[in-house]
C-alpha cells in the first residue's frame, strides 16, 4: 500500500495516535542500550511524526518510506518543526546507497506488518543489519496475534465528525494471521465531501517467530514488551508487541 491521496488526510485521521508515547519508548531504549547512538533512521516514517519527535531530541535522523506523498508531507513539516530530517523514498526490504551507518533503526507503527511474505520480512532484517554500525540497534513494534484475531478479524469500525467521517471493517485473509482492511472517508471540501477508498493488508507472526528471524539474520534480542510498557514482557492480551534487538559483532557471528 502506497497511500497515494490518503497520505493528505492521514494525520487528520491519527490525530489521536501515540506518537509521544513511540517517541518515549524509543528514546527509553537508546538510552539504557546505546546511550552514545546520534544516527537514526526512521523506516516505515510515514508523515514523519515520529522522526520529527526524535530529531528534537539531538539526534540526526533520517526518516524513510516508500510513499512518496507521505514523504511530501513529512517534509513541508519541517520548517514549522525547527528541526532538520533528511527524508528519502527507499522501500525497507531494500534499503542501500547509505554512506555511513547508522546507531538505530527504528520501525515503528506496525510498518512491518504490510510486508506480505516471510521473505519480505526476512529481506528487512538483513537489509536493516547493513545500515547499522557495530552494536547497532533494531527497534520496532508489530501487531500481536491477540489483535489480529480478537481485536481486528471480523470487527467493523466508523467515526463522524464535522470534516471527516469514516467507515472501517475488517476481515480475515487467506493467509494465517492475516487481515484485510477495507477502509473509506469522507473529506468536507467546502460544501461537499470527498471520497477515498482504501484496502490494506496486515499480516503478523508469533514472537518466537520474530525472534527466530531476527537471530538468523545475526541479532540478538535483548527485550520483547507489550503496549509500550518498557519494564514488563508482553502479556496475552497485548494488542502491541516491541522489539528490541541489537547487531552482533563479528566476532559474535557464526
């Protein structure tokens, strides 16, 4: 999903996301993991909500996505931010061209569960591990079976307000731990409204699944929590699961 229009009218519909909430895990992290991290890239950054958050803490980030109006977004936020984000289209199962390497990579906002395959999940982490410097960390959060199952599968969600009014329902996919979402808005543009039609695909793993992956692509996962509760592991009612792994050195690899 390449968000296209939607990029335009996303914030208006996340207004109320946990985006300082994201901000505060990731600079909890850093600070009990990589305490002297100063390059971050930001995957999956969307409307650069996040990367402009964290470029406010002294960190030189770079935020990147494969939308490119997503991008446009992000970057008209900058001058009203103070902050300076370098902000790029690349697609996460590739990332490259990168001179230097980065302390953190982040992927927040369970960007990881478009991803459709195994392999493109797989593609990431190893693309990711050639971004990061010596120790380097991987941050990033996915949704966890609970949600997709009980939260997500089946259910039908709608707001109205004055400018924007929505109707969301999902349903299972074919493929296990899958979701479909079918999404449409109505934007007031003047005296009429506009219509967007959205179909996003989600798909998530167990976190012995995660784990795994992440081990063979030379992490170590040094926490796991649930619902940006920093100090506890998840639980079976977490809707949110956070990941935190960091690259081994070479002397650590098999």
């Amino acid at each position: 999903m390449i968000y296209q229009g939607f990029a335009y009218i996303y914030d208006q519909l996340m207004k109320d996301a946990p985006y300082d909430e994201w901000a505060a895990f990731i600079n909890k992290a850093i600070s009990v993991y990589n305490s002297d991290a100063k390059r971050l890239i930001d995957v999956g950054c969307g409307t650069g909500e996040i990367a402009i958050r964290l470029a406010k803490q002294q960190l030189n980030v770079t935020g990147v996505d494969l939308s490119e109006d997503m991008l446009s977004v992000a970057q008209a936020k900058l001058a009203q931010n103070n902050v300076n984000v370098f902000f790029l289209q690349q697609d996460m199962r590739e990332l490259a061209g990168f001179e230097e390497k980065f302390d953190v990579v982040t992927i927040c906002c369970d960007s990881l569960n478009y991803l459709e395959t195994e392999d493109d999940i797989k593609a990431t982490f190893r693309a990711v591990f050639q971004l990061l410097g010596s120790r380097g960390l991987l941050l990033f959060d996915v949704h966890s079976l609970y949600k997709i199952h009980h939260i997500f599968a089946g259910a039908t969600f709608a707001d109205q307000d004055e400018d924007i009014s929505f109707i969301w329902s999902s349903y299972a996919s074919e493929e296990p731990n899958s979701v479909e979402h079918d999404m449409t808005f109505f934007v007031k543009r003047n005296e009429w409204y506009e219509r967007f039609d959205e179909l996003h695909y989600q798909r998530t793993y167990p976190i012995e699944t995660y784990i795994s992956w992440l081990e063979n692509a030379s992490f170590e996962v040094v926490k796991v929590c649930g619902d940006f509760d920093f100090e506890n592991p998840p639980t079976s009612t977490s809707e949110r699961i956070f990941f935190i792994a960091r690259k081994k050195n070479e002397g650590e690899l098999l």
